[in-house]
C-alpha cells in the first residue's frame, strides 16, 4: 500500500522554496575534533562550558537516535520541544488566511493554537464515541486547501492508539500531509510509524523526551519525515534552536536507554495497578483503555471530584470542557507513593 502521485514540492509555501537560509558561523565551518582557534562567531573566548555556540545540526544527538530508531540521521529535526516542531510545520506548508488543517478533538491543544498563531483555518473532527478517527467526516472535511491532518496516537487526552487500518487510509487517500504525533507512543506495545516512513512521503512523526525519557524540563522534540520535508524544515528553523545544555542532556540520558525502558515498564506495570484500583472507587464511572502514561476516567461530577482531591494536595487534570470528556478526569501515572496517595485520597473522599 503506497500512495501515489504525491509531489511535496506542491505543499510547501512559494516563499519558502525561494528562501535562502540563514547560515550560521557554525553551518560554515563544522569542526572535525581537532584543537583549533575559534575567532569566527564572535563569542566570549573564556571557556566556562557553554561559550561557544551549539551544533546547529545537533549531529551527535542525531547520530545516537538514528541508530535506536533504526533511520538515517537525514530523517530527523529536532526542535526547542515538539511545539516549535509542529511550529515549523505550519509555517513550511500551511499559507496564512488560505490554507486549513485537520484536527480530531478531543486531541492535544496545541494544534488548535497554532492555528490561531499562523492564521490558519482549523477545521475540526470529532472522533468517534471509542475515540478513533471519523474517515467519511474527515473526508468530507477535506478541499483543495487542506494541507495537514493531525492525528495524536496514543491520543491526549483520552490514552488510546488509534487504529492502523484508519491512518492507512488517510495516508493512501489524502494528497496532503499526515502528521503523527507519537508523544506516549514508548508505553504502547503497537509499533511506531517511524517504521514506515520509506512507504508514505506524506507522513511526518513527532515524538519527544518529555515524558518516556523523563526528560521535559530540557525542551526536545523530535521530527521524523522524508530527507525532502526535514531539509525544507531545516532552512527555517532558528539557527542554534537547541541549546547546548539541552543537547549534552539528551546525549546523556540517551546512552542510558537500559534505564529509560526499566522506567516505562515499572509505569505500565503501575497504570495496570492504578487501573484497577481506580475501578474500585464508587464514584468512578469508567476507566478508558490506555497505552499512554495517564489513565483518563469518567466520574460523577468532575469539577467536584477536583476540588476535593486538590483540597487533599492533590493535583490531576480535569478534561470535562472537550469534546466527548464530559465529566472525566486524567490521572498521570507517578511513583508508587504518589498512585498509593491519590488511591488513598479517593477512598478517603468516597467514605466522606
């Protein structure tokens, strides 16, 4: 299955094929390792560890994900975390006041801002009551102005993937772009669609470090598309858009990817127990399939329910004003001391 006739040269923004790139001191000369004297960027010479600019490639964080990732360094951009990735999507495809994209509430925010920063019509699906992807509506939704469809899988806020057979559909039917957003896909047991971007040009796939490598303090997210989008992407973004800091951090808990997969199969064998758990709680309703690092669950009155954990110092999401969530709180998956709190708050409030 593979979709035909695609051209990306047909999506991107006219300025954006005529813009010539900023190019940096460090885009000029790429250092070899070797002991050299630096006076071409104007920096402060007194070595303190973060005097000189960063790599505006950040080639060795590339370099170590393409190997995990089993792709070419040339399939991935990173970006000051996902948001400025999705950032620079919109800008490189979507024309202001012309142009619409695809979002499928209830979904991650995000998309909805975006729109509204690059003036950009956001023409919204509802999913359906299981939370999977409407094709006849999406498709009616659909006209010549339509360049993406956003689809979160494992979706936010409701933690469930969204079917295979769905995406394909999209891919093979939509001559636009198809972006996947794979924040919670690292505590799923389906596979990632970085695994098939030779067979769909149109798909792009983010992912990020902030919540499987415990890493959302540091800002870094991560693009995967086709040598052809990521170039287009990289004559946009700001030249040293990750800092320093930010790379050395990620390269550091990169190599210690043994640590990271211990960390996600302690918080599935955890969101299994807090399922459970949270089952037993009266005034829970219903709790929602997930293959996330969250558990979203219907109660009886949600803003109640808030108030009343808050009250007991603690803090959860209510998701009760989207669409399709009415009444349901999202409870992050934390440390078996803070699932044994938010347990023991529930009861306390259920017998109160």
């Amino acid at each position: 299955m593979k979709i035909t006739q695609f051209n990306i040269d047909t999506l991107i923004r006219d300025n954006v094929k005529h813009l010539k790139p900023y190019s940096s001191a460090r885009d000029e000369y790429v250092s070899d390792g070797s002991e050299m004297v630096f006076l071409d960027a104007n920096e402060n010479p007194f070595e303190n560890g973060v005097n000189r600019y960063p790599d505006p490639l950040q080639r060795k964080v590339k370099e170590i994900l393409a190997a995990q990732k089993k792709v070419s360094p040339t399939n991935i951009l990173l970006g000051n975390g996902s948001d400025e990735v999705l950032d620079l999507i919109f800008r490189v495809f979507c024309e202001p006041k012309e142009d619409n994209i695809i979002s499928l509430p209830p979904t991650y925010g995000m998309y909805k801002v975006l729109c509204g920063i690059n003036n950009i019509e956001n023409r919204e699906v509802l999913l359906t009551e299981d939370f999977q992807l409407d094709i006849e509506n999406i498709a009616k939704s659909i006209d010549e102005h339509t360049k993406i469809i956003f689809v979160c899988s494992p979706n936010n806020p409701t933690g469930n993937t969204i079917a295979t057979s769905s995406i394909e559909q999209l891919l093979t039917s939509f001559n636009g772009l198809v972006v996947i957003d794979e924040a919670y896909i690292d505590f799923s047991a389906n596979e990632s669609w970085i695994n098939r971007l030779e067979q769909f040009p149109n798909l792009i796939v983010t992912q990020t470090l902030s919540k499987a490598y415990g890493l959302a303090g540091i800002r870094l997210g991560v693009c995967y598309a086709s040598p052809e989008i990521i170039s287009t992407l990289n004559k946009i973004k700001p030249p040293y858009n990750v800092n320093e800091l930010t790379q050395k951090r990620a390269l550091e808990r990169l190599q210690h990817i043994k640590q990271v997969k211990e960390e996600v199969a302690q918080l599935l064998t955890d969101r299994k127990k807090l399922n459970a758990a949270l089952l037993e709680v009266p005034f829970i309703e219903e709790v929602f399939p997930s293959d996330a690092n969250f558990l979203l669950a219907r109660v009886d009155d949600a803003n109640k329910r808030y108030d009343q954990l808050l009250a007991k110092g603690i803090v959860v999401r209510n998701r009760s004003t989207q669409p399709l969530c009415d009444n349901t709180l999202r409870f992050t998956i934390g440390t078996a001391q803070e699932n044994q709190q938010l347990m023991d708050a529930l009861r306390s409030i259920a017998a109160s």
